[in-house]
C-alpha cells in the first residue's frame, strides 16, 4: 500500500498520532529530502530505522514504478519536507502509477499550507482554485493575474519571499480593488496575516519578508465590466492557452456580453 503522510508545516504540535505510529512501523519510507525526515522522526521521539528512499522531482518518475511493485507487497510511507504530498510537492506520479497498477493508496491527513491560509485570509471559501506557484516570466505573470479577472473562485497561490513584491506590484496592476490575504509563515513562531488590497500591501513587501508565503486573492466582481475590458480578459485567457471559442464562452457567462461579439472582437 502506499501511504501518503502529512507533516508539519511549522509547528511539530500539528504532527498526527497516525503519522507517529506510521514512522514508527513502516518499513520504507521515500521522502522528499530523507535529511528532513530523519530530523522529524528525531523531534518526534520515533526511534525506527526505515529504508529511506529519496523520491523528489526530479527522479519521481523514474521511481515510480518500482516504488509501486514494492508496494504490491509491503507498505510505503511518501513524505514531503512540510504538507500534504502531491500538492505542489512529490507524490502525484506515484499515486497515479499505483492507481493504475490496482495497488492501495490511502492518506495521513494533516497539515496544509492552502487551507490553512484560505482559512486565516477572511475570503470567501465556499469556491476556491489552488494555482501553484504565481509564474515567474513577467508576460506569463501578468497575463496571468488578468486571467484572474474573471475567476469567481477564490484564489490560493503560493509565492516565494524574495518575488512576493513583484508579485504584488503585478497584482496591483491587473485587479487594483481586490482583496487579498499575504500568509506568512504559518503555524510557526512568527506567523503573520496581511490582509488589504495589492496596493495597499506592496509596501510592507518592498521592505522585505522572509518565510514561506500564501497568497490568497478574493473573487472578481464582473456584473459591470465594459466590453473594452471583457476583450482583454479573453485575451488574457488565450495567452494562458484557453481556446478562444471556450475564452468568449466563459467571459460571455460571467459579464453578459455577447459571446458572438467578444469572438469577433478578438479575432480582429
């Protein structure tokens, strides 16, 4: 069986009885970073000698096979450094592979960083996307956030320390009024929640952050969007790689310009 664990994000407090006992008993253990693993069990008083097996992104789909056949067979513990693995982390392959070779996969919940940034952010949460890390080419970036134009959805993002104020600065100028939430270290002895608009909030970045970041971004009004804007969100969108006929479709649904007119506008 494979067994996908959740660890701490910051706080060991938040490690599961059923994650302990799974470290305790399992017999190999593929891991993120194996250095991380070791040190985890140490804080945690688990005093086991698992077969560790380094699993990360870079050799996952190589391994995933035959961490799966083992798995026919014995039990295999897939950790990520911090989190939920598969979740902008190892472990999608794997679990995929073992679906399709019929091999058990069950999970440890725990701790993650998206819900329990959605959570802190004050957003709406009946409706939320998780979108990965922002893009880092500036074109991609910004074609990106007009995309988010008009996504009804909140939107949870992560984002690194050091681009988090271009980040904002690019936010800022695709969706100047919406509301946001900056998540930073989470769960751990500093943990701080900003919340306000991009603008309002590009300040505080510029000056410098440090930690692991959650960015949360409300829904888009767009009852009352020009046909001019309505344009540009179906070109973002095609610049993201949505068919156009889907790209007028969609903008059509959420603003009520005729998606015949927004196709035609675009085209030309």
């Amino acid at each position: 069986m494979i067994i996908l664990g959740a660890t701490p994000i910051g706080n060991l407090g938040d490690a599961s009885e059923r994650l302990r006992e799974a470290l305790s008993s399992t017999p190999v253990v593929a891991a993120e970073d194996t250095r991380v693993t070791v040190k985890l069990m140490r804080a945690l008083g688990v005093d086991a000698h698992p077969e560790l097996v380094a699993l990360h992104d870079h050799n996952e789909r190589e391994l995933a096979a035959s961490l799966v056949a083992r798995a026919a067979d014995e039990d295999i513990l897939v950790l990520t450094d911090a989190g939920m693995p598969t979740v902008s982390d190892p472990g999608f392959v794997v679990v995929r592979e073992a679906i399709d070779a019929g091999v058990d996969v069950t999970c440890l919940p725990g701790p993650s960083a998206v819900l329990t940034a959605l959570a802190l952010s004050g957003l709406p949460t009946d409706r939320f996307a998780f979108d990965g890390f922002v893009p880092r080419k500036p074109g991609s970036r910004t074609s990106y956030f007009e995309s988010l134009r008009t996504e009804q959805r909140t939107v949870v993002l992560f984002e690194s320390p050091h681009r988090i104020a271009q980040t904002l600065r690019s936010i800022a100028d695709s969706l100047p009024e919406r509301r946001i939430a900056v998540c930073r270290e989470l769960t751990k002895r500093f943990e701080e929640v900003r919340r306000g608009t991009a603008i309002e909030l590009t300040a505080w970045a510029e000056a410098g952050v440090k930690g692991e970041i959650v960015v949360v971004i409300a829904p888009g009004d767009v009852q009352n969007v020009t046909f001019e804007a309505a344009c540009e969100m179906v070109r973002a969108m095609q610049q993201q790689g949505t068919r156009l006929k889907d790209a007028a479709a969609e903008v059509s649904d959420v603003t009520g310009h005729s998606k015949r007119d927004l196709y035609t506008a675009a085209l030309s």
